[in-house]
C-alpha cells in the first residue's frame, strides 16, 4: 500500500516536471529566453519562468491570442509567433508588453496588424510578413509608431501600401513580393530616414507604364540615397528619353512632407542633447555638492562629540 502510494507519488512529481520542461531555457548575454518552438502547441504553456525576456513559439498551433495570453511576462523584449495559425488577436494582448522591442507575426493567417502593437512604446522591429492583409491592414487607425526602425510586410498580398504615414524612425521598410501596382513617393516621404527599401518581387509595378510616377519615384529614390536590393522598376522608355535633365512631369515638393517627420526627429535628438549637456551635468553637481556636506556634517558633529567629550 504504502509502495504504491509512493510510486504514485514519484509518478505525479514526474510528470509535473514534465509540465514544467515544455519548454528550454537558456541564457545569453543577460537575456534569459525560453523556447518553446515546434512542440505542437495550441496556446502558451502556462508556467513558463515570469522574468523572460525572450519568447519563441515559432512554429506551433496558435490560432488565437487571447488577452491573457501575455499578462505574466512583463519583461519581454523579443516575442516570436511566427509560423502559427494565428488569424484572430483579441483586444488588449499587447498591453502587458511595455517593454518589447521586437515582434515576429510572420507567416500566419493575419488580416491588420494587431490592435496595440504599435503602440508599444519600445517597439523596433515589427514583422508582418506572409499574411494576407486586407485594406489597409491596421495601419489606418493606428497611431504611427515613433520607435519603430524596421517593417516587414513582405509577401503580403499588397496591391497598395497600406497608409503607414510618419515613422520618423523607421530606416527599413520591406514591402517585397506584393502585388503593387503604382508607389508614389508621397507615400513613402514621410519616413524621413527610410534607408532601405525593397520593392522586389512586384511584378505589377510599373509595368511598362506610368512614365512619369515611375521616374518621379526612381529619381525620389536616388535623391533620398536609398538602398535598395535590386532595381525593380521597369519605367516606360518613353521616359528614358526625359531622364537626363529635362524632366517633363510635374516633381512634388517633398521637402515639405518631410517637414513634421524631421522636426519629430530633431525633438528626439534636442531630447538626447538635454539630458547630456543639462541633467547628467546637473545630477553629478548635486551629487558633489551631497557628498561635501556630508563629509563637513560629519566633521562638525565629530568636533562637537569631542568637544562634549573633554567637557565632560
Ligand atoms: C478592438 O479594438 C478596435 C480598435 O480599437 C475596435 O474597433 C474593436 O471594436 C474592438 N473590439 C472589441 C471586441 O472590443
Ligand atoms: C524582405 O523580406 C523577404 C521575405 O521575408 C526576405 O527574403 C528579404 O531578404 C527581405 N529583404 C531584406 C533587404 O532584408
Ligand atoms: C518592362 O516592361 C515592358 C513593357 O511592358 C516589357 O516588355 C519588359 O519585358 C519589361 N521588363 C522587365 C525587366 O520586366
């Protein structure tokens, strides 16, 4: 009896550490993740360690992620859902990820990106690719993201850029393998620092049509030195022709469109420069000036304790 009752009891702690071990853990360079890829889940396991930083649930089950989902791990910073199933997030799942700074959603079955996610105050690197989004895929309610530096909506069924306005951070944007069919540069000008852009695989683009859009958009694309993998656009030789100097269609003013995106980025450096030439410098002063009365207060009261001391 009381052999099975302790085998049983054996039993039960092995499989709670089986629970338990869904997931690996490991740690590199101070950030302690857990992966929990490939096991066939169809939601997150509950007990993972709530101190992670980094969350892979790449290639499982996930069809939907519920408001909770996310609540015990604060302290994430990379979160990796890509190859799930994942067509439906509920409102709010993002919010406890104040401090993610890089999101993988690709190759799920996504409309818009997730309510919230660009919200997040720390977020870098966001990647939608391999869905199918619809309309304009989230980005038209959305406050634009003012720490956002990569976007990745690569292979996504596009036939337009979803209107993604000023991301005066943003310095890559991925829109390769879509079904565009036109780009105007004032899509694209108000990220200001965009470096890289990569319009492969768009087979619709200025099909050997929209001379003027087409050139517009090429000598946009030299003018702001922008990389870009490969040379996809095919613009009418008509307009070849005009490409050297004389250039008959009318040039938008993007130096203008520009404007709010540069000034928000001025704010961020004026920012920087405040607390290097003011608060740090202000900080180190005051804490001077506490160390010195400090030392003069223990001085005086070590004078006066002696001071007492021979009175007495
Ligand atoms: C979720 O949020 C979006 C945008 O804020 C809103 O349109 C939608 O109605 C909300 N859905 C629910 C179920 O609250
Ligand atoms: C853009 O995305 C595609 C698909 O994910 C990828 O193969 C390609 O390397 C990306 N381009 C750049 C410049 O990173
Ligand atoms: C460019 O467009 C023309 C006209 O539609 C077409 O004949 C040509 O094959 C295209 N070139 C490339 C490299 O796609």
């Amino acid at each position: 009896m009381c052999l099975v009752f302790s085998w049983l009891l054996t039993l039960s702690v092995v499989f709670s550490m089986a629970e338990k071990q869904i997931c690996t853990y490991y740690t590199t360079v101070r950030v302690t993740s857990a992966d929990c890829s490939g096991r066939m889940l169809e939601d997150l396991p509950t007990e993972l360690l709530t101190d992670i930083q980094a969350l892979s649930m790449s290639h499982n089950r996930m069809r939907v992620l519920h408001s909770d989902s996310f609540r015990r791990y604060t302290h994430l910073k990379y979160l990796y859902l890509d190859d799930n199933m994942i067509s439906y997030v509920e409102n709010g799942t993002f919010e406890p990820l104040q401090n993610l700074e890089v999101i993988r959603l690709s190759h799920n079955a996504l409309e818009t990106v997730p309510v919230g996610v660009l919200q997040l105050p720390k977020l870098r690197k966001l990647y939608v690719d391999n869905n199918r989004l619809k309309g304009g895929g989230g980005f038209e309610f959305a406050p634009t993201s003012e720490t956002l530096e990569l976007l990745s909506l690569a292979n996504c069924h596009l036939e337009n850029l979803p209107p993604l306005g000023m991301y005066p951070r943003l310095l890559e944007l991925n829109i390769s393998g879509n079904e565009l069919k036109v780009l105007f540069p004032q899509q694209i000008a108000p990220m200001c620092r965009l470096h890289l852009l990569d319009l492969r695989g768009n087979p619709m683009l200025f099909n050997g049509s929209g001379g003027c859009e087409c050139h517009s958009l090429a000598t946009w694309i030299q003018q702001m030195n922008i990389y870009y993998a490969e040379v996809p656009l095919n613009c009418s030789t008509e307009a070849d022709e005009w490409a050297d100097g004389q250039f008959p269609c009318k040039q938008q003013p993007q130096d203008e469109m520009q404007t709010p995106c540069r000034a928000a980025s001025v704010i961020e450096e004026k920012k920087t420069n405040i607390w290097l030439t003011w608060i740090l410098p202000s900080a180190l002063v005051v804490a001077c000036l506490y160390i010195v009365l400090l030392l003069v207060g223990t001085r005086f009261h070590s004078l006066i304790s002696t001071k007492c001391g021979m009175e007495h």
